[in-house]
C-alpha cells in the first residue's frame, strides 16, 4: 500500500479523477470518519483524509459548469487504535458532466444532451428565395415530358418509325444531365472565388435563353442543342446548397434541408402539366391563340416560355435581394488577373505561404482563421470523407432516379405484361399525390425524425425502403391479375407503395449534411458541392435509360426474364450495395475542428 499521503477532503477528491480523465470508471474504498452536521466530511484530526494514491488535481480550477457528484457507500465500521469506532466508506465519483478530454465514448453524448443549443430561426427571407431560385431548374427540366414524344414524331428525325420515338425522347432528355455533369464543379468552384450571387445570376439566365431557344426549335438537333446549353450553363444545383448551408447553423440545417425537396416536387408537378397544358396552343384553345401564325409555326413555344419566364424573373429577384454569403469574393477581371502569368506565380507563392503558416503555427485561433477563409485547392479536397459523401449521394441517386423512372411506365402498362395498365390521366393524378404528401412529410417530420434518431440512422433506412418499394412491384401486380379489376386492395398496394417510396427521400436531407459537413471550410463548401452534383448528374444520365430498358427486357414476350421481374431484382442489388457503401459513414457527421486538430 505505501505510506499514507495526507491530503485534505478537497484535493483527495479531485486526486481520484486523475483516473476518471484517463477515461477509466473507477472506485475507492477509504477509510473516512464522517460527521453530518456542516454536510461535509470530517475526520478525527480535523479535515484529514488518508489514503494511498499518488498526484492530484484541483477541483476548484475548473470551470464552474463540471459538475462531480460524490458517493459514499457505508461499509464494515471498525475500531482505530485509540478506540474511536471508525466507519468504513466505499468512495464513488459519478462525473455528470466533463469538459476535459476522455476516451469514453459515451461522454460526448452527456455533453451533448445536457448543453444542446436551442434551435436557430430560420432566415425566411433569404431561405424562401432560395426555395424559389431552386424552382427553376425542375421546371426547365420537366415541362418537355409531356410533349417530347409528339415533338420527336413532328422534327422528323424518325421517318415515321415509331419504335425510334423512345430511343430519340431519352437521348433529348439526358443530354441536359450529361452536360451539367461536364460543367456544374466548374460553376461551384466559381462561386467559392467570385462569389454565389453572379454564378445564380449566370445560370438563371442560361436556364431562360435555353428554354426560349427551345420553344423555336423545329428540327431534332437544335432542340439537343438547347439541352446541352441548358445543363451546360445551369450549375445553381450545388451553388443553391452551398448558400442554404451557409445561411444556417448545426441546430437548423435538418430543418431547412426538410424544405429542399418541397421546391422539386413542386416543380415535377408544375412542369408535367404546364408542358401539357400549353403545348400546341392553337389546337386546345382555338379561341384564344387560333389566330396566332407564331404559335403554329412554333408549336410549343408557349409552354417553354412559362419556365423561360420565371427564371428571368428570378434573374432580377436574385440581383435585387440575395445577399452575398461569400465572405471576400473577387471580381471577375481580377480573378482572371490572378489565373494568370505573373499574378498566378504570385497567387501560388501566397497559397504556399499560408499552408506553411498553418503547419508552423501552434494558435488555434490563427489556424481556424487561416483555413476558414482560403478555398482549398480542388486536389485538397480529394479527401476520403468528401469522396465518402459523394459517392453516397451518387448511389442514392441512382436508386431513386431508377424507380421514379419505372414507376410510371409500370402504371401504364397493361396487366398481362407485368403492369398496371392505369390511363395517363390516373398516372398524373397519382404522382401528383405523392408530391403533395412528400412535401407534408419533409416539412413536418423529416427534422424530428433526424434529430430523434440521428443523420446515418435516417440515411440508412430511408435506403432500406427502396427495398420495399421494388418488392411491392411485382405484389400490385399480382393482385391486379388476381382482382380483375382495380380493386380497393390494388388500389391499398399502390398507396402503400407511394407512402413507402416518401421515405426514400428523408435520406436526400441526411446526405446534403453529411455533404456539408465533410468539406473543410465553408470557404470550399461550392466545390465539394459541385463535385457531388457531378456523381449525381452521371447516375441522372445512365439511370433512367438503364431502368427503363431493362424493363423492357424483364416483360419481353418471348424470353420473360425472371417471370418479368428481373428489372425490380437488378433494382433492388443496387439498392443493397448502396446500403452496403452507406454504412462506412460515420454515425455522426464530421466537424470543421476535426481539420484543426489533425
């Protein structure tokens, strides 16, 4: 045991959690007379405690707010040598709350709960036109569905084959995506020098010039060129994100990200039917646009200008409100000035100067400073965390661009064949449904349910129900042949597979934070950004025309695949190994300090 170290009650205490701060839960049997009267022990000589251990630490030099609950367990009483009957205590030290570092890994969690942050308001001004400015690329993308088909057949490029309408609708609708892919990391990375504001600005106007460009064209490849300058010139997608994270905090960013898919369901409701509403006006309304020699000659004019339109008006609403979140953007002329010759030597020499100081400093403050503010390199971002993030939102992607682009075409397809054999009219009554309860459901229950269950809990089982939903295909089918007829338990299948297929979508609200969370600074926040839209706009390009065909393999008449359900089997392996990828995310969501420290 060792001599006995006299120490007083105060500073043999705090002498026990010198283990505590290792992180190891211990206790201590000592031998202590205890006198009740002043609510504080006292021994026999006075404020004397003896026992074996060796160093001690201060309580009293510790911040007011550590709190360390004392136990004492009465044991065995015995007699001292000069006859004092003597208790016998079993010391226990219960920290609640400990600022200092421990290995435990439970303490973070106590520190969390017992100072969580009241939540932030949210800055509805700029947050709601946000929403709006997100509107517009939804609508440019979605309101040729409806009249594609009918536009291919009247360029011509067919020469009245049928069977080639659906090759030609594909290849003019991912055209938009493949070119976004090309060049949304370049715009994102703009906007992280010269701010976000002109690089919306620069996009809403290529959004309206497209969409008018398009309503003029009469021949199958100049309508493929306005795709490609849609997409190309529209990188708002990663930009918009980057500004709703820079708006916000950690206690609010579940809550605004609850709004994000409000905005493009809305827009894949809206644009459908101003599409088909207001294409070949003339024909519908003869009343109204039957004189209109502009509107036959341009056919679709009119509904490609609804969209062009709001995103002018965007345009301007953008340029008279938003607020610039980049803290030191550069204009443009001197941007190009530090690209090049002497002035990019001198740019790079400055970047190495800073990254030198940041290894030489020892001030943390000095290095948060340093690190906030600098945009990263794009090769610096190439860090496993950012990779991990994007590839995530890439498999959640393809997952969900995959179903909603065989959801449709199994409504409408007969029953015989594998389908449902619903009408147009039901099919958009159906979709229209979903958007109206996803928007219900993201707006009041996605922040709950994340910040009840956590980010990588959320985001995992909002993968598993895709699961679900494709092994629901083949069950509404079944009972479509079974009923006859759409019978209210078909009819309970369906809704049970649209009620399934919202939660897919809380899983988008957890991968923008860990996105968000995963880049370094917020001055790199554009970048990481566009480098996951990219992933994205890959699996937007592939996905649909790969869905879609092997659903045409899986009914094929003479082969019949897997009873015609090899499409939802295929479906339903990518699932799994994005479940499979999700789960190397960490269960909780990186932090800027993580990059200080290391």
């Amino acid at each position: 045991m060792g001599r006995p170290v006299r120490r007083s009650p105060l500073s043999a205490e705090a002498g026990l959690l010198t283990s505590l701060r290792r992180g190891v839960w211990c206790t201590y049997s000592q031998s202590v007379r205890l006198d009740w009267r002043g609510g504080r022990t006292n021994g026999t000589n006075d404020d004397e405690l003896w026992m074996p251990h060796k160093g001690s630490i201060d309580v009293r030099k510790h911040p007011p707010h550590d709190i360390f609950t004392f136990v004492y367990i009465p044991l065995t009483p015995y007699f001292t040598r000069d006859s004092f009957l003597r208790p016998n205590y079993f010391v226990v030290i219960i920290p609640s709350l400990m600022t200092a570092t421990i290995s435990d890994e439970e303490t973070p969690l106590l520190h969390e709960q017992q100072h969580k942050k009241a939540p932030t308001p949210l800055p509805w001004a700029q947050f709601t036109i946000l929403l709006v400015l997100q509107l517009a690329e939804p609508l440019t993308s979605q309101v040729i569905n409806p009249f594609a088909p009918q536009f291919i057949r009247d360029s011509g490029i067919t020469h009245g084959d049928e069977t080639r309408v659906g090759y030609y609708v594909g290849l003019m609708q991912s055209i938009f995506f493949a070119t976004q892919a090309m060049t949304v990391l370049h715009w994102s990375r703009l906007s992280d020098h010269l701010g976000r504001k002109p690089i919306i600005m620069t996009g809403l106007f290529g959004l309206s010039l497209s969409m008018y460009s398009f309503g003029m064209s009469t021949t199958y490849w100049g309508a493929v060129l306005s795709r490609s300058l849609n997409g190309a010139l529209n990188g708002n997608v990663g930009v918009l994100k980057s500004m709703v994270a820079e708006i916000t905090d950690s206690t609010n960013l579940a809550q605004a990200y609850a709004y994000l898919p409000i905005a493009w369901a809305s827009g894949q409701a809206l644009g459908p039917a101003i599409g088909g509403y207001l294409s070949r006006p003339t024909e519908q309304f003869p009343d109204v646009f039957g004189n209109s020699e502009f509107l036959k000659e341009y056919p679709y004019f009119l509904a490609c200008a609804v969209p062009a339109t709001f995103s002018a008006v965007a345009w301007l609403v953008t340029y008279l409100f938003i607020h610039e979140t980049v803290s030191h953007p550069l204009s443009l002329r001197s941007f190009i000035k530090l690209r090049t010759g002497k002035a990019n030597l001198q740019l790079q020499n400055d970047d190495a100067s800073q990254d030198t100081l940041v290894e030489a400093t020892d001030d943390i403050s000095l290095k948060k400073d340093i690190i906030e503010n600098k945009p990263f390199p794009l090769k610096a971002l190439l860090i496993p965390r950012v990779i991990m993030s994007a590839f995530n939102y890439a498999c959640l992607a393809l997952v969900d661009i995959t179903l909603r682009s065989v959801q449709p075409v199994f409504f409408a397809t007969p029953v015989e064949l594998g389908g449902l054999g619903l009408p147009p009219y039901m099919i958009g009554r159906i979709l229209s449904i979903f958007g109206i309860l996803n928007g219900i459901i993201q707006i009041f229950f996605f922040a709950k349910v994340h910040n009840r269950f956590g980010t990588k809990r959320v985001y995992i089982f909002g993968l598993a129900s895709a699961l679900v939903v494709f092994a629901s295909f083949p069950v509404i089918n079944l009972l479509a042949k079974v009923e006859q007829e759409h019978s209210w338990f078909v009819w309970a299948a369906v809704g049970f597979q649209i009620v399934t297929s919202i939660i897919i979508n809380f899983s988008y609200g957890c991968i923008f934070i860990y996105i968000t969370a995963s880049s370094p600074n917020k001055a790199s926040l554009g970048t990481v950004n566009g480098l996951a839209q990219v992933g994205v706009s890959i699996m937007r390009t592939i996905g649909p025309a790969t869905a879609n065909s092997l659903f045409s393999l899986s009914i094929d008449k003479q082969h019949h695949y897997l009873g015609g359900n090899l499409v939802y089997v295929v479906l339903a392996f990518i699932a799994c190994v994005s479940l499979i990828v999700a789960d190397r995310l960490p269960s909780k969501a990186w932090t800027h300090d993580d990059d200080l420290s290391s």
